[in-house]
C-alpha cells in the first residue's frame, strides 16, 4: 500500500504544528515525527485503526490528543484529516 495526504489533512498536521511550535518547537518536532511513525505503520497495516465514525473510513489514535481520520482506496492509504480529539466530528 502506499500513503497519499488529501490538502486537508496537510493543513491540519501544519497547523497542528505550527499551533504547538509557537509555545514549544521540541515539542510540535516531536509530535511531527510520532505522526509519521504511525503513520507508515499503516502502510503495512492499513486496518488497524478502528472503524471510523463515517461509513468507510478509519480512525487511528497517534496520540492521547489526536485521531488520524483515513480510508481505503485501491492501493492507498489515504490521510483524511487529523484532529484534536475533543473536536466534534464528522
């Protein structure tokens, strides 16, 4: 499989970034790299997030504060949105 980003997703790890490197670039670093990690996990294993709450999507947990939304499309992975996790969605 392979890993595609939608420009919305884009913009939200950006933004997520740019929001936490403002009060700590360690920190927005750190958080960047963990996205990335778990992330290409998915590569190899693409189902392991949980089912998502719109019909067929995916949703993995990164980290305590944020969810990775994402489908399955032929043989892509693809990066929906990344959310806080106390952001209401869909």
């Amino acid at each position: 499989m392979k890993l595609a980003w939608t420009p919305q997703s884009l913009e939200d790890r950006r933004t997520i970034y740019d929001y936490i490197a403002h009060r700590n670039a360690g920190a927005a670093l750190v958080l960047d790299e963990l996205f990335s990690a778990q992330l290409a996990r998915l590569v190899d294993h693409p189902e392991s997030g949980r089912a998502g709450r719109l019909v067929s999507t995916r949703e993995l947990v990164v980290h305590k504060n944020y969810v990775v939304i994402y489908d399955l499309t032929n043989a892509e992975v693809r990066v929906l949105r990344i959310l806080h996790s106390t952001r209401q969605w869909p």
